[in-house]
C-alpha cells in the first residue's frame, strides 16, 4: 500500500489494482469546502490516467462517510458579505470532482456508513455502486439551511428514485436510514457496520477482475441512457459491443465460456 497526500482532507491508498479516496477530516464529519473539492476531484483525475488502478472506492474516515458542505466555511463567507461566491466556489469544486467520477472509465464504489448529507449524498449518488453499512443515514440537508441541492443530486436523485419521491426528500430534508435507502434503490448493499471494509473490498476485488474496456463502455452507455431516444441507444449499444468484440477481454470471456472455465480478463 502506498499513499499519497494532498489537501489534507483527501488521501489516497493504493492497494494493488484498486485505489481508495479517503475523505480524511473527521473533526468536521469529512465536509467538504473548495480545497477539499479540488483535491477530491484532482484524486478522481490521477485515478483516471493512473493504469493499474481498474477499480475506485470513495470512503470516509471517523463517523460517517461525508456530511455536505463545510457549514463553518459557508457562514464565515456570508459574514464577510461573501456568501454567494463562497457557495459558487465551493460548490464548482465539488461538481469538478462529481463530473470526474461520472466520467471516469473505471467502476466507483461508495463505501457509505454513519452520515451522507447534502453533498456527501450526492457524491454517493455519482458513484456507479453503493454499499451502506446498517448504521448509514443519507438526507438531503438543503433546505434545511433554505439553500438547493448542488453537487448532482438533482440530476442523480430522479434517475434512481423518480420525480416525486426525489421531490419529497429534497424538499422535506428528512432522513433516510440504510433499510430506506435499500428500498428505495439508493444503494446496492446493506450490510453489518463491522463488514463493510470486507463487502466493499470483497466487490471491488471482483470488479478489478473483470473486463475493464466493458466497464468504460458500460458507464458510458448507463451515462447517455437518459437523454435520448430508444433508437440512439441502440446504435450506442451496438457500437459499444463492436468495439467489445475487438478486444482481447472479449475473446477471452467466449474461450473460457467455451471451456467452462473461468476467464482471465487482462484489461
């Protein structure tokens, strides 16, 4: 494992082929202010080119994984008569980071326990897969301070949950629990406190095992998938499996599925 620092409320580990975001300030529940959303989105850049890394796994240190925006950033900002651009800057970083996760042509796992509010959920919600552990609360905080959701959520939230229960958390602010959210598809897996590290390391060992160009192509179809129509989907979907079938991952999965073996994806 290797380790590299940054804004100190972001760091990053290496183990193998999959690397972790660590959101490092759990003084302040991991909150995000500008520098912390730079760096979090300049992790998400350096993943991106960095070639062993085929898997991605965004946590937070302490007692929750993200509690939003930095509140204590935000009312120095409006004291000083800075309000708005304090907002603009901190949450442009933060969107940075969350455009790059959306992008990145490599599966993103959010290992969520304690809180994920306001732009932490979010940022969960930019992630391909989520695993919770049974103690995770996610709550779109907002309104509560009278401000919009930022950082995706209104883009993300309706594609997973639909218009009116999107609506219904945003505009209430209320929290959800772990069993909640699994219903609601929020996450993927709810699983013990204690385990998640496990769970979440046990998924992402599967994923950095797998074909990593169909993964690219597959986020990238997920990604379009809702702004077109049927048939423009299905020239992306045919397109994509052509340039999957030109590869070596490709002939790869069809031998070992002739052979009854399993397959030995090589990137």
């Amino acid at each position: 494992m290797t380790a590299n620092g940054r804004d100190a409320r972001v760091r990053v580990e290496h183990h193998g082929p999959i690397s972790e975001i660590v959101l490092a300030c759990p003084d302040r529940r991991n909150a995000l202010n500008t520098a912390a959303g730079h760096a979090l989105a300049a992790a998400v850049k350096e993943l991106g080119a960095r070639a062993r890394t085929r898997v991605v796994v965004i946590r937070g240190e302490g007692a929750g994984f993200c509690a939003g925006g930095d509140v204590k950033d935000m009312v120095s900002g409006v004291r000083a008569g800075r309000g708005t651009p304090v907002l603009r800057e901190m949450a442009g970083a933060v969107h940075q980071a969350v455009a790059g996760i959306a992008r990145l042509p490599k599966p993103v796992i959010a290992s969520v326990h304690g809180q994920a509010y306001g732009a932490g959920f979010s940022l969960a919600l930019a992630c391909d897969l989520v695993v919770a552990s049974d103690d995770a609360t996610f709550c779109q905080a907002f309104v509560k301070l009278a401000a919009t959701p930022d950082s995706g959520s209104t883009f993300f939230l309706p594609r997973v949950v639909g218009r009116h229960v999107a609506a219904e958390l945003i505009m209430l602010g209320e929290a959800v629990d772990a069993a909640e959210a699994y219903r609601l598809g929020l996450v993927n897996r709810v699983v013990p406190r204690q385990e998640l590290g496990e769970h979440v390391r046990a998924l992402a060992e599967r994923l950095a095992a797998g074909p990593a160009g169909a993964y690219a192509r597959i986020k990238r179809l997920l990604a379009l998938s809702g702004g077109g129509d049927l048939e423009r989907q299905l020239d992306l979907e045919r397109d994509a499996l052509g340039e999957s079938a030109a590869t070596g991952d490709f002939l790869e999965g069809i031998e070992a599925f002739t052979a009854r073996r399993p397959a030995r994806f090589g990137g």
